[in-house]
C-alpha cells in the first residue's frame, strides 16, 4: 500500500468478492437511494436472497429510523467478520479502473484511497480534499455508529478531479485492452452494466505523477485565474458526502491511539474526472410531507413583490418552463398532491442565493422551523417526485440542474454550495457497492 502524502492518496488493497459469487446479486446500489421508497429495498432483498451480498454489508437510510437499528448494525458488523472469514472476499493488490455503462452513457473511474488527514468537511475549509456542499453534522451520527466497529467500508463515495486535458484517467482508458479484468457483471433492477481491471504498478506511478500536476500551485492558480497563495483544492466530493464526513469523524476519534499508519486514516473512493462525457449533473428535488400550511401564500410573504406563482396545465410544461429559465430570476416547480396533482412555476426576481436550489432551501428550512410542515425528502428523478408528490399533504418541488463545468470554481470561490444542490445521475445511476476494504486490523 504505497502512500503519496503531498497529494494525499495511497494505492489501496482492496477485497474483492471470491470466483463464484453472484456479482449481480452482490452489487447494490448506494445505501442513500430510495430513502423514501422501503418498497425498493424490499425488492432489493428478495432477490438477493441468503447469496452473499453488500447488502448485508450496508445500512440503507431508509431504516435509519427503524427499532433495530442497533441488531441490523450488529449484525452488518458480524457478517463483515464472516465473509473474511469463509473467504468470500479475497485480497487484492493495487488500484482498480472502473467502467459504469447506464443509459447509455458510460463513466470511468479508479479507485484509490484517500488521506482523511488532508481532508475537512466544516464549512469554509480550504483542504485538499473537501466537500462540495453543506454537511449536515447531525446525519454523520447514526453512520458513525455503523462505522466504528466495523471491519470493512464498503465504499458508495464519488470524488471528483477537475482534469480538462484528460491526464489522469482517460490515458488508462485507451490501454483498457492491455488489463487485466477482475470483474463485470450486470446491475440488479437495471442499474446498467460494471466492470473493473486491474492497474500494472507502473501505471499507478503515471496516475501519481499526473494527480502531482494537477495539484501544482502554479498550474492550479492559472486554470482558476487565482493567486498562487489559494489553497489547492484537487478532489472535490461528487456523492456520498456525509459518508466520507463519518470516516473522517471515526479517524477523529481513533488517531489519537492508532498512530499515523492505521487503515482508518484512509477511505477507499472512486475518482472520476469531471469532464467524463459519461457525467451528468442531475437536480436533487425536494419534497415535504405533511403539509400543514399553504405554501403559495408562505412564499409569498417571504419574498414579496418579487415572487411570482402561476399554474401550469401539464408536467410537461412545468419541466420545460424550468429548464428554460430566465435571465435575473430563479424558477422552480412545484407539485401539490391531493385528488389530482396540480403543477405550478415559481419565479423569484431578488433570490437570496446564487443558485435557486439555495434560495428554495433556506425557505424550507425556514418553512419547517415554523411547523408549516412535518418532514422533508431528497429525491433524484422527474418520475420519482411526481409520483412521491401524489398523496395529500405533501408538496413536491422540481429544481433545475448545475452546470458540471462551474463546480470546481464556484466551490474554490465561494465555498460549499448548499446542501443537495446537484446529483451525479438519477438513482438507478449511482455506485453500486462492489469493492471493499480493511478498516481494522
């Protein structure tokens, strides 16, 4: 496992499921996804069945809230032991480069350990590696506790690098061909297609050298057109935010007692290149429950003349009205539920933040302080929030999506972007655990 501190990333081992095992049983999609669907998970289980799986490696959120929760992470932490154990999992050696083909795009990206030591979740951190948007310290709690008896991560954490000449990973790309493969299997309920390739140690020192480059403060300032002083940031969490937030967390409490060297001060992630073609942005919508108050007439008075509410006939025409936008002003939908679903654009000509995702999210926060509501879900997909937003008492909210390309910059310039502001694809698009790592000796 050879560390590089200057960029703070170590070429990991990292245990892969033994010959013989059901990878499209194995493989399950991010514990994070379809927190307001248990149906999915139900689904997830039955067709899993007693094969050995990640999902019993994993706590989807969607039980956070469960009465079991201490059994069900007793029992994650118990099989993690039984599957090094009966040698389900195997050693191996080294970083692995990744294809996700979904939807017809297809992302690539290697997996490699990073230094929690050069990483900082607190907002207004100028860290090597730091987050893209707000980290809400109350969610890290319930994973700490999953975390810190563990033996293994099993890691869901995208991490982006911002590489417009394609220096990193597109080189191993072209040379696919010359690697050896170490796994591909199709993803359950169509989650698209993985596979994974081994990388020669020579190969690794050219991932090394160009991770170097890029963190180079020279080359740094000029692509951002900031001084050489600014602190250089080289990866940018893309998803899994909170969970690279809990190993930070748990390497806290441990490093004290565990010296520089322990496997915990390291987190396995996939790197993938922002400017991957195979990368879509993707809007986090918003959905309440348990509506108590009328929404229009609160908007209303919390942005005044400058808030405008119309009625539109379709989706269809709420999605189009969205995504066109206009000059000087922030639209979103909204989706009221009930007997029928009545669509709604909102425009507001004096937002209280650059992006409409961070206006409507100080509202809510705002909204449910006040009790106007009960709760509040995060929800990736047009299809998912329409159908979410059917029931009395809930109203949806359709946000537009970011441009990948401002990501790096906005972050180095104004700091985090507000929580759940983008996704890395709907959820079906999302990792899909396959790969995992000794955490404890």
């Amino acid at each position: 496992m050879k560390p590089k501190p200057t960029i703070g990333v170590q070429s990991p081992e990292i245990y892969l499921p033994r010959q013989g095992v059901d990878l499209k049983k194995w493989a399950v999609v991010a514990c994070d996804q379809y927190t307001a669907q248990p149906e999915y998970w139900e689904q997830v289980a039955a067709f899993v069945g007693e094969s050995p799986s990640t999902l019993k490696l994993i706590f989807p959120e969607v039980y956070l809230n469960a009465p079991d929760m201490p059994q069900r992470i007793a029992a994650i932490q118990e099989t993690m032991k039984n599957y090094l154990n009966e040698g389900i999992l195997e050693a191996h050696e080294g970083m692995i480069y990744v294809e996700r083909s979904s939807d017809g795009k297809t992302r690539h990206g290697l997996m490699l350990c990073l230094d929690l030591e050069r990483y900082d979740y607190h907002r207004g951190t100028t860290s090597l590696i730091r987050p893209t948007e707000g980290t809400i310290v109350e969610r890290i709690a319930p994973r700490v506790q999953i975390r810190q008896n563990a033996v293994l991560e099993v890691p869901h954490i995208l991490v982006l690098i911002d590489d417009p000449q394609q220096t990193v990973i597109e080189p191993i790309t072209r040379q696919k061909d010359t690697l050896k493969k170490l796994y591909e299997t199709e993803l359950m309920f169509g989650g698209g297609f993985l596979e994974g390739y081994a990388l020669s140690p020579a190969i690794e020192e050219e991932v090394f050298s160009a991770l170097e480059h890029l963190a180079q403060p020279n080359a740094f300032a000029h692509r951002y057109g900031v001084d050489e002083e600014t602190p250089v940031l080289l990866f940018a969490v893309g998803d899994g935010n909170h969970s690279l937030a809990t190993a930070k967390a748990v390497w806290e409490q441990l490093k004290s007692q565990a010296g520089v060297d322990h496997p915990a001060r390291y987190a396995l992630v996939e790197i993938e290149n922002v400017h991957d073609t195979g990368i879509i942005f993707e809007p986090i919508h918003r959905l309440l429950f348990g509506v108590k108050k009328k929404i229009s007439q609160a908007l209303q008075e919390a942005f005044g003349e400058s808030f405008h509410l119309q009625t539109v006939s379709t989706q269809a025409e709420m999605v189009a009205r969205v995504k066109e936008g206009q000059t000087g002003q922030q639209t979103f939908g909204l989706i009221f539920g009930g007997e029928s679903l009545t669509f709604a654009i909102a425009e507001i000509y004096k937002p209280t933040s650059n992006l409409a995702v961070g206006t409507l999210q100080t509202f809510l926060d705002q909204f449910l302080a006040q009790k106007g509501a009960e709760s509040i879900d995060y929800i990736h997909g047009e299809e998912a929030l329409v159908h979410l937003s059917t029931s009395p008492g809930r109203v949806g909210f359709y946000l537009p999506a970011m441009s990948k390309h401002a990501l790096f910059e906005t972050v180095i310039r104004d700091g985090v972007l507000p929580r759940k502001t983008f996704s890395m694809g709907e959820a079906h698009e999302k990792r899909y655990y396959m790969e995992a790592r000794r955490i404890l000796p």
